[in-house]
C-alpha cells in the first residue's frame, strides 16, 4: 500500500494543482466545465436550457464566470443527494436576494432537514427489503437443497 500512495502523490499533487488553478479562474469554457466535473457538454446545455446556469457568449463560444462554476457544482451536488432541479433552482435562486443570504440559508435548512427525513424513510425501506429478500431468498436455497436431496 505504501508503494501504491507514494505512486500516486504526484497523480494527486497534480489533480489539487490544477483544482486550484480553476478556483483562482474567472473564465471558463464549456469543456473545461465538462472535464472539471465529470459530465457532459449536453448536461452543461441542459441546465442552461433549465435557466440553472447563464454563461456570456463571445460569438458562439459560451462562456462561464465563477458564478457559473460554483452554482454547476452546487447543481451536482443537489442532484446527488436526491434535490429536484426545480428545488436546487429555487435554492440557488435565493442566492440572489440581497438579505445577507439570511433568507437562502433558512430555506436551504429546510429543505436540507426535509431531504433527511426522505432519504432516512427510504433508507428504512430499503433495509426492510432487503431483510425479506434475503429471508425469501433463504427459504427458496433451502428448498431447492432439498429438492436436490431428494434428486440424487
């Protein structure tokens, strides 16, 4: 193991290198969006399309301030944990009141508190699911022990 981190020290010295030269960017392009993020120019489209993202165009070149990066990451990170683009639209849309973000930080709570309670629900489900396929898959090995059993 020891062999394998220092191997890739310079892989990784490398990779926050260059983060950090995208946080001290103000222009981005689409691709460089793309690549930072691991998605596609089709997403980066989609949520211009969706009002979530509005870079400046130079010709037909788009391209994406600071602004326009943070709200992206904001967006991915929204979509991860399970927020609607409608919801993360409405949240990232509060950043732009002028009361301190006071506002944007409450109704972020909220929902933050309301998207625990989901996924804590579904994650009770799940477990329970998982509980009665594992018993159900018990009963059906052991039948068909049997049935082999009685076969030989």
């Amino acid at each position: 193991m020891i062999g394998n981190s220092a191997a890739n020290a310079p892989v990784d010295a490398a990779a926050q290198a260059g983060a950090h030269d995208q946080d001290r960017k103000s222009v981005f392009t689409i691709g460089e969006l793309a690549r930072e993020f691991g998605i596609t120019l089709r997403a980066i489209r989609f949520y211009e399309d969706k009002d979530l993202l509005n870079p400046r165009r130079q010709g037909m070149t788009r391209l994406y301030s600071r602004r326009d990066r943070a709200r992206l990451k904001l967006i991915l990170l929204g979509k991860r944990v399970g927020f609607s683009l409608v919801e993360i639209g409405e949240m990232l849309d509060l950043y732009d009141l002028k009361d301190g973000q006071a506002t944007q930080l409450k109704v972020a709570l909220t929902k933050f508190d309301e998207q625990i309670a989901f996924l804590d629900a579904q994650c009770t489900e799940i477990e329970q699911a998982l509980g009665d396929l594992r018993r159900a898959r018990e009963v059906v090995s052991g039948m068909l022990k049997e049935k082999e059993g009685r076969e030989s």
